[in-house]
C-alpha cells in the first residue's frame, strides 16, 4: 500500500474533518501518500485530486462541514462513469480509496470495487441510519443541536402556552428525533418505524393542558413529515395555539461534539489499517465502543432495528 485517496461524499455530517485528517495523519505515520478528492465521486470523476500532507489537515479537526467538500453524483450509477473513475485512480497511482458518507456513497464504494479499487468506507451521515453500527460520525453533533433547538422552541412554547411541532432530520429513520425526544424530554415522538395514532396524540395534549403543562413539544421525523399540517390539525381539535417548526440544514452543520471528533478519529485510523493488511470492500463500524471492520455487502444488506425498549422508554418518562 503506497499511495490512498480520500472524500467525503453525500450529505456532510460534523466530524467528516476529523475522520479525513484521522485517515491522512495515519497513512503519511506508515509511510503512505494521500490524495484527497474534492466533491465526492463528482470530483473523482472530474480528476479533482490533490496531494495531502499534514499541514493540509491542520486546523480542521473542530470544524463541521467537509474541507474536502461534497456531493450528489448521480452519474455514479453507471457502470461506465465508475470505470472512469478507477482509471483516474490508476492513473494517479492510487491503490485504494477511503469513503466517508451513507448508504448511497458506501454502494458506490462497493461497485466501485469490483473494478480493482480497494475501498473502505467510513459512516458520515447525521441519519444514523446504517445497521451495522451503532452510531455513524454526524449523529451525536446533529443530536446536540436538535436538543438545543428543542430547549429554545420551549421557553417560547411556554410563555405563550403553544404546542410547539418539531421537524427533525432523518431520512426514513427515526433515531435523531427519537434520541433527541429523550434528551429534550419531548411528550411526542412521532417516527417512521412505529405506528402513530392522532387520536392518542390530541388526548396526550388535552390532558397536559389539564395537568397544568405550559408547553407540548411533538417531535416528527422527517420521514414521517407533515408537521405544518399537524400543527393545524392539533390547533383546530384542541384549541391550543401550535407552531410549526422544520429544523432543516441548521442540522447539518456546526462544530463536532467531542464523541463524534473521537468518534470520527478512531474509524479514520482504523480504516487505514485495514487497507495496510491488505483488506478491501470493508466498512469500519463501532458496537460496544469497539471500532471493527466488516464486509460491505454484508453491512448493506443488514436490516436496520429501531430500538423500540427506547421508544416505549420515552413514551412512558415523557408524558
Ligand atoms: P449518502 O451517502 O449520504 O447515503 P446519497 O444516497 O446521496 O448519500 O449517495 C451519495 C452518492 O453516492 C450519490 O450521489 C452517488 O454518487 C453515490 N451512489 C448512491 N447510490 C449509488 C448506487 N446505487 N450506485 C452507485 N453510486 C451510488
Ligand atoms: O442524509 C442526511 C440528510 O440531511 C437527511 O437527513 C436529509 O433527508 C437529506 O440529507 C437532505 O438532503 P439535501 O442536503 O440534499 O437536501
């Protein structure tokens, strides 16, 4: 293993710097060059590739965002644009590549790979929405803010005695609004991976309202959606004033927490020292706080669990 490249790739997540200057300190320690690749596999595919050195990574660990930018490419999806991209590689002299992003960038990686481009991906994506890990870099960052969002909606919910209905990112899963309604003490969660009952939901308002709650704080996942209309609605059937509010891209950014920077450091180095023992096609996870590799097809084709013991956690602290 002489020379690695590196991106980021979908949607950034906080902590993706810290995971590309885990990868480039821990290659250039073992005697191997990096390239970094801008735009994702937009860039790859265009020849945006730039050689990295240590100073290249200074100064980046505690910034959110992706330096190396990102991208959407839907090309990727054909075969022929791949092939390009492997004989851009080629070119370069690069032996293997490290991707840090979600489901979409790591079946890239894959296909990718069986053109003789050794990969690795890394998980950067707020979703946490990969099964075969417990946490992917972005979630615990993007998990924060929603928890501040939610303690600032409600001191505004309160004064003015509202339900407030919280938007919360996610994709189709529902962990960041299920977390974050733990943490922010939310008396509804609404998520993609549990049934949902408008009925009960009005009766839960109702009764804080009799119990004396200033405030309703309803967490809807995005997956879910439709919390313009469920504020209408709950206004309309229980005559307390209600607020929509979708958190949206403020999501994505912001500095890392401490768990992702950590987090996103030991998956870096781990996925350089997967490729020095010769391994491609892995993807690096953490289970028990143990960061692992594991084969990728076999990561993907995993069936996400929501933690329904949580949920009914929630549902009986919260309300
Ligand atoms: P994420 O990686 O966060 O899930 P996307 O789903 O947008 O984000 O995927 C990121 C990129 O990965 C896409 O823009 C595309 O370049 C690549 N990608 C996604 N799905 C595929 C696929 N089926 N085949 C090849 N490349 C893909
Ligand atoms: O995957 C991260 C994410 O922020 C999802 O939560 C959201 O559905 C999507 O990306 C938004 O994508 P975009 O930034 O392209 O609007």
């Amino acid at each position: 293993m002489k020379k690695i490249a590196v991106l980021t790739s979908g949607g950034d997540a906080p902590g993706m710097n810290a995971a590309v200057r885990a990868v480039v300190r821990m290659a250039l320690h073992n005697g191997i060059e990096v390239m970094g690749v801008q735009r994702g596999y937009a860039g790859l595919i265009s020849g945006e590739l730039f050689k990295m050195d240590r100073k290249s990574v200074s100064d980046i660990i505690q910034r959110g965002g992706t330096v190396l930018r990102t991208a959407r490419c839907k090309e990727f999806k054909q075969e022929e644009v791949r092939e390009k991209a492997a004989a851009i590689l080629k070119a370069y002299g690069v032996d293997a590549l490290v991707v840090c992003g979600g489901d979409g960038s790591f079946t890239g990686a894959k296909l990718l790979s069986k053109l003789g481009v050794k990969t690795v991906g890394l998980p950067g994506t707020i979703d946490n929405d990969l099964a075969y890990t417990d946490y992917t870099i972005g979630f615990d960052t993007a998990l924060n803010t929603v928890l501040d969002a939610i303690s600032k909606l409600r001191d505004t919910s309160s004064s003015h005695e509202r339900v407030s209905v919280i938007e919360v990112m996610g994709r189709n899963c529902g962990d960041l609004t299920l977390y974050a309604g733990i943490a922010g003490g939310a008396e509804a969660i609404i998520v993609p991976e549990m049934p949902f009952n408008k009925d009960e939901l009005i009766q839960t308002i109702l009764q804080g309202k009799l119990n004396g709650k200033l405030h309703n704080i309803v967490l809807v996942a995005e997956g879910v959606g439709g919390a313009e209309e469920l504020a209408k609605e709950i206004e309309e059937v229980t005559g307390i004033e209600s607020r929509a509010t979708i958190l949206g891209h403020i999501q994505r950014g912001g500095n890392p927490t401490a768990m992702d920077t950590v987090l996103a450091s030991r998956m870096g180095a781990k996925a350089v020292q997967v490729l020095m023992e010769g391994k491609t096609s892995r993807v690096i996870g953490i289970k028990d706080n143990k960061i692992f590799d594991q084969d990728i097809d076999e990561a993907l084709a995993m069936e996400r669990t929501f933690d329904v013991d949580l949920y009914n956690i929630a549902n009986a602290i919260n309300q």
